[in-house]
C-alpha cells in the first residue's frame, strides 16, 4: 500500500478561498520557521437562530449560551488531536466563542492546512498572505468552520476624518467650526436624567491609543467627571499611542471621548486587537462574551468593503453579531466614509461597508449637521464631492431582513442589481466640517467620519438602556417598527454618490438622526 494511502482526506474549508494579492511586492516565501497563531472557529453544540428569522428569539445569560451554543468539548477534543498530529499547540480554548488557538511554524501551519505562506511589503508594511483555499481533514469538515490567522495582512480601515485647513493642514481649534459631543447631544434631544449608569460601553480598536491624563483634561474641560475606561488586550495588541493625532490615535480617542460625554455613567472598555482578519473578528468573540465586564453596546468604527471578506470570515463575524444579539448586545457600526462606493478614490462600482452590512448590527451614517441658538438650522447628506461622504447602499452578500421589507429598500445600483440588506439603519452629525471637536496627542481638532456616529449612538442606547431598566439588545425590528418621524429626524436631501435621500428609510442616512426623547417614547 503506498505510504500517502493512509494519509486522511482533506477537503477545502468552504468560504476560504482568497484571491490573488496583486497591491503589494511579492519579497518571497514566508520564513518556515516564523512563529504563527491561528483560531478555529468550531461548530456551536446547538444551532442559535437569528433574531431576523426567530419570532420566539429570546436573550441569555453566558453560562446558559455556553451551554446552548458553545463548542462541544467532543469537537475541541477531535481538533486537539489533529493539533498534535501536525506538530501545533493548543494554546487558547474558549467553549463559550467556539474557539480553539493553535500555534506552529510557517512549515507546520503549511502542512496542517494545505496552504503555501508568502511574504509581502506594501506601503512600509510586511505581512504573510496566502491564496487559494484551506484544506481540512474531512472528519473536521462539519466541524471547523473557520481558520484564521494564516494571513496577516491588514484587515479594515478606521472610518474618520480630521478637518482640513486649505493648506491641507490638521486645522487648529481656535479656526474651525465644530460641535462638542454635548452640543450634538442637546441638539439630538438626548434624554435627559440618565448617563448611561450601570452599562458598559465596549470600543473595538486595530491600532493607535490614548493618554488617560488627557482624556481627564478633556472631560474636566467639559465639566464632567471622567467615566471610567480600560483597555483590554486582544492577540497582544495593546493601548499603543503613536504621537500623531493625525493617525489611529484620532480613532480611538474620538470613539472614547464621543461615547465618554455622551454616557458618562457609563464604563467604557476598550479592546485592542491587531489589524489581521483574525484580530478583527476576534475582538468582537472578546467584547461580547466578557462575562466580567459584560458590555451592554459595542461601538465598531473600523471595516472595509464587504467584498473583500472572504465568506468565512463575513460569516463568522456575522454570526458574532447573532451571538451578541442572544446576549442582549447591541452592535453599532460606522458605514463608510466614501460614499456609496466605499472607496477611495471612487469607484463605479458601489460597495456597502462591512461589518456595518450585517444585518444584526446597527448601521451608523453620516449627516452635514448646522445649528443656531442650540437648535438645529440644517441637516442633510454628509457628501462634500470630494471623495469623502456617508458609506450607504445596499448588500450584495446579506438578503434582505424581515424588518426592512417594508421600508422600501431598493436594488443595488450595480449591474442587474441584486436584492439585500439595505445600509445604514441610524444617522448624526458626521461631516469634519461640522464634526466633533476632541483632544488628541496635544491637538485640539474637529473631527467626523462615519466613525463618530457609531460611538453616539453607543452613548444614546446606554441611556435608553438606563432609562428603560433593561437591554434593548437586538433593537432593529422595534426601529423600524417606529419608522422616520418618530424617534427620528428624517434627512431629505442630498446624496452620496449612487443613492439620494428621500423621505423616509433611505440609503444614506437610513431611518435618520435621532430624536432622543422621542425614541425614548417610542421604544
């Protein structure tokens, strides 16, 4: 009998194909003996059905999820052996997120999963890709759902923007025209007599950092007293401030200080993950399954076009999204700040941004927002036709969720435009120009993006949150159900490239800006 007969089957992991990396320069073969930490995401112990589809969805606590929906120890058992049998250790196990972590070689990784690793430089940056599939032993087939990690190449974008003078300069305090995050608030109608107490807010970040002694100056400024915040650790990354308030570090502090003064009650946990397609998705496996600090909302501000996700991985995270969901977790997103392509420079082609195109989490779009005399003058389309304006449009990897069949959710505008999830669901204020100001790396700036809308509506769901006594979890059918008009100022003009607003949903500023007190009454 030849020797490779006894070899067991394999089989390739469906939804890993990559395809070709044609942006960067190819240096060569990875090193084999470069260190390399994978996740296996295995097969829940029980199906959870989504929140769209299950009319008796329910909410659990996490030792019951666990339970449910966790991994089976039988399926972590039968991937532990194939570990051992190709030279990788099991070095994080988690029932709760279906997670196994193994770590190899390049060589090791390369055989276990029938890939060949190379090494590219892009821009400054040198990271492993692979192309092609994943191949998995056929007895792990039903099991293994995903593998991530064999490339670590740089998965999303933060969804800001910094005010610009006309010499193309970060534009000082003192010159530029801005909001505070109270003012926004005010103008919205938050409500009132709550501060988010009790809920803890979690923000994803792939990069950059912040200083905790500026961020008390900043709230001191404000006269309020700082919320608490803490960072957590994901894959190693950590709170690594870089210096330049023109970098990551304009991300961070933004989400914080946005969600921070809106929700001050509020603790606010920050997850530092890398920028790798694993980081990305298990960050998210972290925040919501943190049965010590437990987050109520999780703030996202970081994606990319939803066409550059593998299936697996748009899969998986997705069904993070449902996991958050059972858990009575709401899931904020920016939507993108390059109009409805989603891309910079414009494309023909239109694109939603992932993860905001899930339907299991709360799409945040941008607005142009003016106001006089602590009342808003103004509020249309974030689009200043210079490349930058509200992500929005409609998915072609998700269909269409039961709560926006009614809503008037058109076809995609590309070519034979396909039916699906329509993007965003929320709007506020997020044009630079009439952005936030903040303080970062000893700049005082205005900042927008689609990236502060998502930490906003964060703070206005841990007041809801507050006010009602309870989770608002899944909130979308309840949204919906509501409609434009109640609970929402609805946003009539403009556009963002593709799509034009209209009165009612729409996909750009979707259902519209909050009316705090409004949703409030409605919910």
């Amino acid at each position: 009998m030849p020797a490779d007969s006894r070899k067991p089957r394999r089989v390739p992991l469906k939804g890993s194909e990559k395809s070709a990396f044609t942006t960067g320069k190819r240096v060569g073969p990875a090193p084999k003996a470069e260190a390399v930490t994978v996740t296996l995401r295995l097969r829940r112990r029980s199906p959870l059905a989504s929140p769209c589809e299950a009319a008796d969805f329910r909410t659990l606590d996490y030792d019951e999820f666990r339970a449910l929906h966790g991994a089976d120890p039988g399926d972590i058992a039968k991937v532990e052996a194939f570990a051992h049998a190709h030279g990788l250790v099991v070095s994080r196990v988690s029932l709760a997120q279906r997670a196994v972590d193994l770590a190899g070689t390049v060589e090791a990784m390369e055989q276990a999963f029938g890939v060949k690793l190379e090494r590219y430089t892009e821009r400054g940056r040198s990271f492993r890709i692979r192309t092609g599939e994943i191949k998995i032993p056929a007895d792990l087939a039903g099991i293994v759902e995903g593998v991530f990690g064999l490339d670590n190449r740089p998965r999303v974008e933060p969804h800001f923007r910094i005010a610009k003078s006309a010499t193309g300069k970060v534009k000082a305090h003192a010159t530029v025209k801005g909001f505070t995050p109270l003012e926004v608030a005010a103008l919205y109608a938050f409500p009132k007599g709550v501060d988010g107490k009790g809920q803890t807010i979690a923000i994803l970040e792939f990069g950059g950092g912040y200083r905790a002694a500026e961020l008390s100056k900043y709230f001191a400024k404000l006269g309020i007293k700082p919320p608490k915040v803490i960072a957590v650790s994901v894959g190693a990354a950590h709170n690594a401030p870089t210096g330049n308030p023109d970098s990551a570090d304009a991300e961070v502090v933004l989400d914080i200080e946005v969600a921070g003064v809106v929700a001050p009650g509020a603790e606010i946990a920050v997850y530092f993950a890398p920028n790798t397609d694993d980081g990305f998705v298990n960050a998210l496996y972290a925040a919501v399954h943190d049965n010590l600090r437990r987050p109520s909302i999780v703030s996202i501000s970081w994606g990319a076009p939803e066409k550059q996700s593998t299936l697996q991985s748009l899969k998986d995270y997705d069904a993070a999204c449902v996991d958050a969901a059972a858990l009575g977790i709401t899931i904020c997103a920016a939507a993108g700040d390059h109009g409805s392509s989603d891309t910079d420079p414009p494309a023909r082609r239109a694109n939603v941004d992932f993860p905001a195109s899930s339907p299991h989490v709360l799409a945040c779009g941008g607005t142009h927002l003016e106001a006089k005399n602590g009342a808003i003058t103004l509020e249309t389309v974030w689009n200043t036709h210079d490349g930058w304006a509200t992500g929005g449009g409609v998915s072609e990897m998700f269909k269409l969720p039961e709560y926006q069949k009614q809503a008037g959710v058109p076809k995609a505008a590309n070519p034979g435009g396909k039916t699906g999830r329509g993007v965003p669901d929320v709007a506020g204020n997020g044009d630079s120009e009439t952005g936030y100001r903040i303080l970062v790396d000893g700049a005082a700036v205005v900042v927008g993006g689609t990236s502060a809308v998502a930490p906003l509506w964060a703070g206005l769901i841990a007041r809801l949150n507050q006010a009602k006594g309870t989770r608002l979890g899944f909130v979308h059918a309840r949204l919906y159900a509501a409609g434009a008009g109640k609970g929402f100022r609805d946003i009539v003009q403009g556009d963002n490239g593709a799509y034009k607003a209209r009165t009612g949903w729409d996909p750009c500023t979707g259902l519209g800006s909050p009316d705090g007190e409004g949703l409030r009454k409605a919910l």
